[in-house]
C-alpha cells in the first residue's frame, strides 16, 4: 500500500529533479528553449483551468493576464531598472490584483456566468490592450529588453529562463493538483456543476472563485513576467493576442479541462505538434496536418484525454471502494419537540420587481418540530424556503436561527450555521459520483471534519437513504427516486440544525412515497427541526407536528394538521383541491 | 577543386577569391562549379501565420540566390544549403528555432528573418552564439544593438530624420508645394516610428500639420477616419500604413467623395495599391524597382526575369521583382561577400570585414561602418503611374521621362 | 468638437461597417445558440467563400452575385456535412471548440497553398460608389450587406419565432427529448440550421471578397469583435447579432471620429462592460 503510494511520488521526485538538471546536461541548448515553451504553455494553460476548468468560469481573457504581467516586467526593468527576477513578484501580484478587482464585481452578479463572463474577459482584454498602447507604458513602439541584464542561474541565458519556467511550470501543477484535492477544489467542481446548490451547501462561492481566479491570473503574470525576457521585444499586437486565450482554451479541453494534470498533457502534445512541422518546404502542410491530428485526438477522446484515461483504469479502482454500511449513526438520539424556538420568522417580505412574493410572513418552528408548509401554486412556499435558506436576499424582515440574526447573511454562511436544503428537482452535482456529492456537503454543510470522517459519514447517510451500492455512479446514472434520496442525503451529511425539504415527495410511486415518509421520521428522529413544503396531503397529515398555510404571500393559517385542513377557509383557496379525508 | 574536398578551414588556399557582388556580372563560362561538404545557411521565414504575407516574396529571392551563388563559386568553393524554417510568425518561434539552427542543426552561418519582432528575437539568439546576422527589413535602425547585425537595406542610421526630409524634398519640387499635411499611421512599430519623425520635420521646415492620428495595426473600418481626412482636407496626406491599409483608406475616401491631393503611403503591399483604382499617383517609399537606372545594376535584369517566373508559377498576385525582395537579394549579397572577403566562416571575421569594407548590392553600394552598423540612407520615393510603381525621386534614380507628378 | 456632418457620416459609415460584424455573427449565433457547437471554422469557411468569389471574379470575370449563387449552397453542403461529423461523434460544446478550430487552420492552409499568403485584393467597379444624402454619403456596397444581412437576420428571426419548425428548433435546445415527442426531427433540423449557418458564412464571405482584405490570416482578425456581437445578440437571435454588430460598428466609428482612432477599442468595450455591469435585461 505505502510502496504503491510512494512509488509514483518518487517518480515525481526523479523527473523533477532529471528535468531541473537538463540544461546542464550539454544537450543543444535548443532543447531548454523547446522545453522552456513547453513549461510555458503547461503553465497557462494548467493556470487557466484553475478557474475556467475548475469552477467552469469560462474565460477569454487569459491573455490581459499574461499581458499585464509581461508589461509589469517589461515597464520595470527596462523602464525603471528594476532587476528582471526582482520585478516578478510585480507581475504576479499586479494581474492577481486586477483579477480580483474585476471579480470582486463580476461575481456578484449571478448573471454573468456562462458565456457572458466570457465576454467580460474578453472585452477587458480588449481595453487593457488599448491602454497600454496608447499610453507611455507602451505607447506603439514597443519595449526592447536587450539592456535588462539576465541573471546567470544557469550556464546560458536560455538556460536561465528554463529553469524559472521550470520553477514556475512544477509550482503551478503542485497547486493545480493541491488544489483539485483540497476543500478549494471540492468547492470549485461543485461551483462549476451548480452554483447556486453549492452556495446553499455552504461553499464560499465568492470568495473561492476569486481565490480561483487571483491564482490563475497570478500564474498568468508571473510566466508573462519571464516571458518578456524570452522574446526580448514585445509589443502589444504580440501579447494580447487571442493565441493565448485560444490556445490555452484548446490545449485545456484536449487534455480535459477539470482534471489538474489534463491541460499539462494538452500543452506538451500541442506544442510539440507546433514544433514537429517547422520545416520550411513543409509549412502550410504541416499546419494543416496538426489540423487533422488535433480533430482526430478529439473524437477519439471527446472528454479530453486525462479524464478519457482515467474511464479507462477506473474499473481497476472501483474494486477497491470500500462499503461503509457498518458505520455507526453520527447523529444525536431522539428528542421531543422542545421549547426554544429553532426558527423565527417575522414579518419576512420578498420582491421581485413589481411582484410581491411574500408580504410579511411571520413563522416560528420549535426545535425538533416538523411544520408542514402548504398552499396553492404560487402562494410563496418555496419563495419562503429560498429566503431562509439565504438563495434570494431578503426585501424586508427578519430570520433568526437558535436565536441568531441570519437573514442578511450568505447563503453558505446560512448553511454553516445549520440550515440544510432540498430541492423540488434534483439538482446533484453532475460531474461527482453519488458519493462525492454527499462528501461535498458534508465538506461544506458540517462541522470540521478530518476528511476520512466526513467519508465515512457520507457513506453512512448513503445507507440511511438506501443508496449503498451507487456510490460511484454519476448522478446521471440515478432514477428520480434515487436522486430525490441523494438530495436528502446530502442534505442530512450536513447534520443540519434546521431542514427545508422542498417537496420530497413530488413524482414518486405510492411505495416510493411510503419509504420516504419513513425516513423523513427517522431523520425527525435524530433530532432535526424539519419544515416542508409538499402538495402530497396524505404526507402533510402524517408528518406533521403543525400546518402552515401561506396564500398569496401570506400566511394564512396555522396549526395542527387536522384542524387546519378542515378550516373552510383553507378549503376554499384550495378551490375544491382540499385535503379528501 | 578537388584539394578543396572537405577541407574548408584551409583559408589559405581561399584566399584571394574576388569579393563583392562585381561576380554578379560574370560571364558563365567562368563559373566553377562548387564541391565539397554544403556550407549550411539557416534561417527562418514567417511562413505562416499573420505576417505571411511577404514570406513568399523573400524565399523566392532566397532561393534565386542560393543558386546564383552555387552557380558562382558557392562559399569558399562549396555549395550552399539553406536551411529554412517556419517562424510561424511568432518571435518565441524565431529565438527557438534559431537556438536549433546553431545548436542542432549546426548550421555554419545564419540569415535573419524578417519583420521588426522576429528579427529582434533571432538577434538575441545571434548575439549569443557569436553569429553574424543579415537582414534586411527592419524600419528602426536603433534597435539593432548587436555589432555583429547587419542591415541589407538602406535606411541610414535615422531614417525617422532623413526619409522625411527625402519626402519634404520632392513635395516642395511640385509646381504648388503643400503648406499642409495630415500624418495617418497604423500603431505598427516601425510605422509609428516613421510618423513621428515626418510630423516633426514637416512642422520644422513650416508645413502645418492640421492632424496627427494613430490607428490600430490591421484596423478594417476607415469611414470615420477617411471622414476626418476629408474635413482636414490637406495638401498632402502622409500615410504610415502596412499590407491593404491604404487601399482601405483610398476606398474609404472615395466613398465620401473626396480624392486626396498629394498622398504617400510607407509600407502598403505593391501589387493592390497599384491596381487599385484609388492609387493612382500614389507616392510610396521603396529602394529599388524594376526599371531603368536600376535595371543596368549588375545581376539585375537577369534577377527581375527569374524572379517573375516563380513568382508566376506560385501564384502570387503581384510578380514584380519588388525593394523587399531586393532586400532579400542584398541580404545573400552581403553574406556572399562577407564570406568572400573576410575568405572564411568565421563570424568574427566576417563581420570585421564587413565593417571595414563597401559591398556592391542591388540597392546599391553599402556601407555598415556607422551607428548601429547602418550607412547611407538609401530610401527613395515611388509613384503610381498607368498602374506601374515608378522611381520618383531623388530625380537621378528617376526613369528616363518620369518625373514626379503632383496631384 | 468634431462637427456635426463629421460624427453624421461617422455613424453612417460606422453602422454600416458593423452590419459585416452583424453578418458574420449571424451564423455562429445560430450554431451556438441551436445547436451548442461554438463554431470558428466559420470564419475559414467565409473567407474561403470570398477567395472563391475573388477568383471567379478575377479569372473567369464572374459577377461575384452569380458566384455566389454557387458559392453559398455550396456552402450549405459544407455545413451539413460539418454537422455529421459532430453528430456522428457526439461532439460537445468543448470539443466543438476544437475541432472546428482545427478546420479553420486547416482551411488556412489550403487557402494559403493555393492562393499564397499575399494580400489580395478584389477590384470592382462598384466598390467605391456612395449615395449622397444632403451633406452625407452612404456607401452602396455597405448598404446592399446590410440589407441583406438584415432580411437574413429577420427572416431567420421569423421562422425560428413564428414557424412551428422554428419553435420546434428552439425547444429542442431546451429539452431535445420534449421536442421529440411532439414529433420535431432534431436531427434533420440540426442539419437544417447547421447548413443555414455555413450558407450564411459564404453570404459574408461574398461581401468580404467585395470590401476587405484578403489574406489566409485574415480569418482570425475578426474573431474576438465578432465573438462579442455574438454574445450581446445573444446566442441563437440573428437579429440580435445584427443589431449588435451595427451597435458595435457605430460605437467604433463615432470614437474614432471624436478620439484617437487607436483609442475606439476601449471605447466600445468599455461600453460593452459597463453595459454588462448596469443592465443586462435584454441581455
């Protein structure tokens, strides 16, 4: 076991130190600026993915990064006399810095995601390219860097700049592969498969995506940095080009963009394409022959080729899975419905433009309780569970939980604190198998755990809700029943104090009804305080301690489920739906 | 010959083989075919890619000389090979390929690329190993630091000072000299670098200049500026453009209905600007073309008949032998000679030789002993007339009865 | 301050100029937007169209409308059998990405070995005539792109709007297996508007022939602006991408008369954030 691990790291540890070692080991030197370009686009395209590939925050403005960092060199040292390896912390921290300028408004805004964010970069690359050559830090003339001495870390020049791409090419993979195993990266795929699910799961979404995004435009600029002294002239028509955002684009998808290790490979293959048909009888072939190559490896291998390979070895590992059945419940015995109040609701409104969703609700729920939450369609009810929850930010009103304020608080600063949801659609997280999704929330939802601990959780509550045995299966590969369960069991990894389950129960089979009905006591029973919307009455009677009803952003009535449902109030806004006991 | 197989670094046996370009004009019948292991001249071309648009023109003057050379004498008694490689356009390619050139490959000598950023990036490459490097396209003269560069183009040390004045010079000869100017300039290194210097001569000799605009390089949309060009309505429009630019402009104008007087146009592809209905009497700069005084220079004629033929064959619009293949032509002249005169492949001596020494080159007699190894300022001014570039000025390069012809 | 006559023509010419962003975007917004294939062999596939007019033009001395009466089937076929190749490897919107960039590159080469990299340039009588409108000249050839673009963009608008084909087509985006089971054909649909698509890469290309420059490398200049029209049109509305690249083409043209014409990219792109930033509605 400990060989098998160690192995490849010693592998690693060998490569690493055969490559860093190369230059001196009287190849042509051609070779150390081959493989300087290598490192290069290893790095960008590796650096790219960090937010693009990870979090699916597609960028095509790659190249202002690079760009702002090869100028922050290129000012210093041949403007300002500043030595070259002295100006790199400058061309690392200035990009990262405008990285997090640009994100700190860009992520605000739930909508610019997809393809408009790709446009955002993509017009700031546009603007910053304008400004540097229009103003003194360029000015159209280009900067020429022959008088900036190079330090002589190696033998040569060349030499030199291999060994900082080098450094910079292992630093940014270590942090590519630190971070997709870390609680980071976790966050950022789940980020990537559904933001809004992760925010509600308790991930920082904010803050890890500028986390993402400073890192890879921090990345960006320190290449761009050495990357000034490897061309020596620069110009502003060479460096924000749309190579860079295009290529690190390709190489990224070639090798498969969120896993750590896929747009290294994709860069090494493109690059060494590049080279391959450099002749100059062959030019125009040989340009068209990467062409083919290019199409025919993505065909072969549609999802890049790092994820392709590892479908491939993965009936190997899935043997390997151990079943966490045994696992002893984490949760608190039964309690009774308690004094205190869990929830406290009061005069809570929410609009949406002109339309007034919820016109002052005020809701206490007892800890331990469970509240049925009913009401025709578009009365509010899942408006109210995404309020408190914190998806949509309050209009007016407050939320307490166990006595603390938190309806002007994020929505996974609300899940920290113990509020756990489901959705009315399955929303799992596509890219994860069953089990990561459950880890996922327990990562985020729970306390801090040693990740071992949260593993084993998440395969008990995987037993609780019956999916033993679909661990490793993608969400895809899940019926609605089972995804329904998935949802309640990432839900209940996040031991939440308070538990909205948006209508659980909706399109499932009588049978499929009754188990769930069950499980919702059995959570009940381990102490969570449960409020639920559902249409399903037979449910609503059978479960619940207290009805709430809401009509028109209001709350109606409320009480014990009997009585409320025999209200002829209640009754009428039904319009004839009512309860048929 | 044959004591000459193999046995290149035995320079006493070379020397006093006749140097220079004066073997341009020798008859055949003297020509001694070389032997022997190839001297190996690398070099790349930006083949592909954004600046492509010339590669075609150069490695045609290319090849044309490595065969004139191989039909002389080759270098030193053996043949020439070029190794040529695709820069793809990209300086990052250039540097990298000429590290495999010297290194790998282990070609003997190098020749430059051309265009101003891969030309800086193979210079740093020569400049470390030692290399003497030819070219000859580089519009900003003090860039080239290495003192083993050299240009095979006449811009003088400071064409941004002297060119200008060389243009202010002709237009004061037309019968109503202009007394005011519009600079245009793409933000192309070397373009912006040449406007810069005309706005300051020009308002130094006392033409007003009404507007001084900087465009992107390989901007498409000329409408508003052409609307401003036309609002200036200057006596003499000066345009620093590159590739279709100032047919783009032309058209531009036209739609608005203007014709612009006096217009000059720095660096635009010859074949469009000619046939476009717009250029004519288009002033343009150039070194050398085509035509009578130039025509008499050594190797010329025969140069100018061979390159039209392949350039027909490949298809390319515009089959004039052209100032940038001439630059090409100079390039392998000046090698030639170099390797010639210093009678070695050694850098060192080359260039030493070179500095020393004037070389006879299609665009004339060259010298490199001045700041940044540049000589003489050679650049000159062409128009279009009945569709066909004609040298303008200075007048004694001018083509029996063509004279500059004012708009 | 620049007069008045002078930013009146600069908005003429600037909108009319952004009527070729408007065209090109037309037909990857259609692919992108229909389909989630992200198509940059687009551009290759215009400027093939406009060397093809460019030499039947200069060597058969066609007219280039009747070449691009075989240019644009022509076209049309090419896109369809783009489209097989996608749907016979299930290709995602990702690998879309890259192949279709690896036929652009392709079709860079075979432009290049055949035609050369020189510049080329398509003479034509009409290339230069203008209206005069009062004080102000409108380009004919201008124009004539943006009325075709704009009778393309609209029509096409219509019948994805108005025709049960077309809403078919906008479902199947949605959910393709809803589309099927009221019986809308995807797949033939797919071929359908992939074709459209390309044909309408030849429609650009045949002005591209009449008005830009012609060189392989071209192709890639427009990417990035055109990339932004089709975003601001919003994906999958032809009529969207025209009107963005008309205000993209206006927004360029009036910077530049009133700026340094260097400094009309902030301009407009600055534009194009801040609108992003304030309010994307009609987004």
């Amino acid at each position: 076991m400990n060989a098998a691990r160690d192995l490849p790291r010693l592998a690693a540890a060998l490569a690493i130190g055969a490559f860093a070692l190369l230059p001196t080991a009287g190849l042509p030197a051609f070779y150390d600026s081959f493989f300087y370009l290598v490192f290069f686009w290893v790095s960008l395209s590796t650096s790219w993915a960090l937010l693009s590939g990870f979090a699916g925050y597609f960028s095509l403005g790659h190249a202002a990064f690079f760009g702002v960092g090869l100028y922050t060199t290129a000012v210093l040292a041949a403007k300002f006399d500043v030595p070259f390896l002295l100006t790199l912390p400058a061309a690392a921290i200035l990009p990262a810095l405008l990285a997090v300028v640009i994100g700190a408004i860009v992520f605000r805004l739930r909508r610019l995601r997809g393809e408009l964010f790709a446009l955002l970069t993509l017009a700031v690359t546009f603007v910053i390219a304008t400004v540097v050559l229009n103003t003194p830090i360029d000015g159209g003339g280009g900067i020429f860097m022959s008088a900036v001495p190079l330090p002589s870390l190696m033998a040569t020049p060349t030499g030199t700049l291999y060994l900082l791409a080098f450094v910079i090419c292992v630093s940014t993979l270590a942090i590519a592969w630190k971070v997709s195993r870390s609680r980071l990266g976790m966050g950022l795929f789940a980020i990537h498969d559904d933001e809004d699910v992760a925010e509600a799961k308790g991930v920082p979404t904010f803050r890890y995506k500028l986390t993402a995004f400073a890192l890879s435009a921090g990345i960006a600029g320190i290449v761009g940095g050495v990357h000034a002294m490897f061309v020596g002239f620069i110009t502003v028509a060479g460096t924000f080009e749309l190579t860079v955002p295009l290529y690190v684009v390709l190489m990224s998808v070639l090798g498969g963009s969120r896993s750590w290790f896929g747009p290294a490979i994709g860069a090494t293959v493109i690059t060494t394409l590049l080279y391959s048909f450099s002749s100059g009888d062959q030019a125009m072939i040989g340009r068209a022959v990467v062409g083919f190559i290019l199409i025919a490896a993505i065909l072969w291998l549609p999802d890049g080729a790092v994820p392709a390979i590892a479908k491939w070895l993965k009936p190997r590992r899935a043997a390997s899975v151990r079943t966490g059945a045994d696992v002893a419940p984490a949760a608190t015995p039964a309690r009774s419905i308690g004094d205190r109040n869990m929830l406290e609701v009061r005069g809570v409104t929410k609009r949406f433009g002109g339309l007034l969703a919820l016109g002052g609700v005020d809701l206490d729920v007892r800890e331990g309780e469970i509240v049925g939450l009913v009401g025709p369609n578009g009365s509010g009810k899942t408006t109210l569970i995404n309020v408190i929850s914190g998806h949509y930010p309050l209009s007016g009103g407050t939320i307490a939980l166990d006595g603390v304020q938190i309806g002007a608080l994020p929505a996974h600063d609300i899940a920290h604190r113990g509020v756990a949801r489901t959705y009315q659609i399955p929303r799992p997280f596509a890219n994860m198998t069953a089990l990561e999704n459950v880890v996922a929330a327990a990562t985020f939802g729970g306390p801090v755990r040693k990740p071992a601990e949260i593993r084993d959780e998440a395969l008990h509550w995987m037993a609780f809700t019956g999916l033993s045995g679909k661990e490793d299966v993608l969400p895809a590969g899940l019926n609605l029943h089972e995804r329904k369960f998935l949802e309640l069991a990432r839900a209940l990894a996040a031991r939440p104090k308070l538990l909205l389950l948006d209508e659980v129960l909706s399109g499932l089979n009588p049978a499929e009804v009754d188990n769930a009905i069950r499980l919702v006591r059995a959570i009940r029973a381990q102490g969570a305080t449960i409020v639920f919307v559902e249409h399903l009455m037979r449910a609503v009677v059978e479960l619940s301690d207290r009805v709430a009803v809401l009509n028109e952003g209001k709350l109606f009535a409320l009480g014990a489920p009997r009585e409320v449902m025999r209200d002829p109030r209640v009754v009428s806004i039904y319009l004839g739906k009512a309860y048929a006991a | 010959m044959i004591e000459r197989l193999g046995a290149w670094r035995r320079r006493g046996v070379l020397a006093g083989l006749a140097a220079g370009a004066a073997s341009l004009a020798a008859p055949s019948i003297l020509r001694a075919a070389p032997s022997g292991k190839p001297v190996r001249v690398g070099g790349t071309l930006s083949l592909t890619g954004f600046l492509a648009q010339t590669a075609a023109v150069h490695k045609i003057a290319a090849d044309i000389m490595v065969e004139e050379i191989n039909g002389r004498n080759g270098f030193l008694g053996r043949p020439v090979e070029y190794v040529l490689l695709d820069d793809q356009s990209k300086p990052e390619m250039a540097r990298s390929l000429y590290e495999k050139l010297i290194t790998v490959d282990k070609v003997d000598l190098i020749q430059g690329p051309y265009a101003t950023a891969p030309i800086l990036a193979a210079m740093g490459v020569a400049q470390r190993y030692g290399k003497v490097m030819i070219q000859s396209s580089m519009g900003i003269p003090k860039l080239q630091t290495y003192d083993r560069a050299f240009p095979a183009t006449p811009f003088g040390p400071e064409p941004d000072k002297t060119y200008p004045n060389v243009i202010l010079d002709a237009m004061a000869s037309i019968p109503t000299p202009p007394k005011t100017m519009v600079v245009l300039t793409s933000k192309f290194p070397s373009a912006q670098f040449m406007a810069k210097g005309m706005q300051k001569e020009a308002e130094g000799r006392g033409v007003k200049v009404l507007l001084y605009l900087e465009y992107e390089s390989g901007n498409h949309d000329f409408g508003a500026i052409a609307a401003r060009v036309k609002e200036a309505n200057p006596d003499f429009l000066w345009v620093g453009s590159l590739g279709l630019e100032s047919n783009l402009l032309l058209e531009a104008l036209r739609k608005l209905d203007y014709v612009p007087k006096n217009h000059f146009h720095l660096y635009p592809a010859p074949g469009p600007l000619a046939l476009s209905p717009d250029g004519n009497r288009a002033l343009c700069s150039t070194f050398i073309e085509a035509d009578e005084p130039f025509m008499s220079r050594p190797g010329m004629k025969r140069i100018a008949a061979e390159y039209k033929e392949r350039a027909t064959k490949i298809n390319l619009p515009y089959t004039t032998l052209d100032a940038q293949a001439c630059g090409m032509v100079s390039e392998w002249q000046i090698l030639e000679a170099g390797v010639n005169g210093a009678d070695s492949l050694d850098d060192a001596k080359i260039a030493a030789w070179l500095k020393a020494h004037t070389v006879e080159t299609l665009l004339g007699k060259q010298r490199f002993n001045g700041p940044y190894n540049h000589g003489d300022a050679g650049q000159m001014i062409k128009q279009v007339q009945n569709k066909e570039w004609k040298v303008v000025w200075p007048k004694e390069f001018a083509a029996p009865g063509v004279k500059l012809l004012a708009s | 301050m620049p007069s008045a006559t002078l930013l009146g023509q600069a908005l003429i010419s600037g909108v009319l100029a952004g009527g070729m962003y408007g065209l090109l975007a037309m037909g990857l917004s259609l692919s992108w937007g229909l389909l989630r294939l992200v198509n940059l062999s687009h551009f290759a596939l215009a400027f093939l169209a406009a060397y093809i007019v460019y030499e039947l033009g200069t060597t058969w001395h066609v007219a280039p409308w009747w070449s691009a009466a075989l240019v644009v089937p022509a076209m049309f076929g090419i896109g369809a059998a783009q489209h097989w190749l996608f749907d016979r490897f299930r290709v995602n919107e990702l690998a879309s990405l890259l192949i279709t960039f690896s036929v652009a590159v392709i079709l860079e080469a075979g432009i290049q070995l055949y035609w050369t990299a020189d510049f080329r340039r398509y003479e034509t009588d009409y290339a230069t005539l203008s209206i005069k409108a009062g004080p102000f000249f409108i380009p004919v050839l201008e124009l004539a792109l943006c009325l075709v673009a704009g009778v393309l963009a609209w029509g096409t608008w219509l019948w994805l709007r108005k025709t049960f084909v077309g809403k078919a087509l906008r479902a199947s985006v949605e959910d393709a297996d809803i589309a099927a089971a009221y019986g809308v054909n995807h797949k033939q649909l797919a071929y359908l508007l992939s074709g459209i698509g390309a044909a309408y890469a030849g429609i650009a290309g045949t002005f591209i022939a009449l008005i830009a420059t012609l060189a392989p490398a071209e192709i890639w200049t427009w990417l990035g602006v055109v990339f932004a029209v089709v975003i601001i049109g919003r994906l999958g509305n032809p009529l969207g991408a025209l009107l963005a690249g008309m205000a993209i083409g206006a927004a360029q043209s009036l910077a530049m008369a009133v700026f340094s014409p260097a400094w009309a990219p902030v301009v407009s792109f600055s534009m194009l954030i801040i609108v992003l930033l304030w309010d994307p509605e009609w987004l």
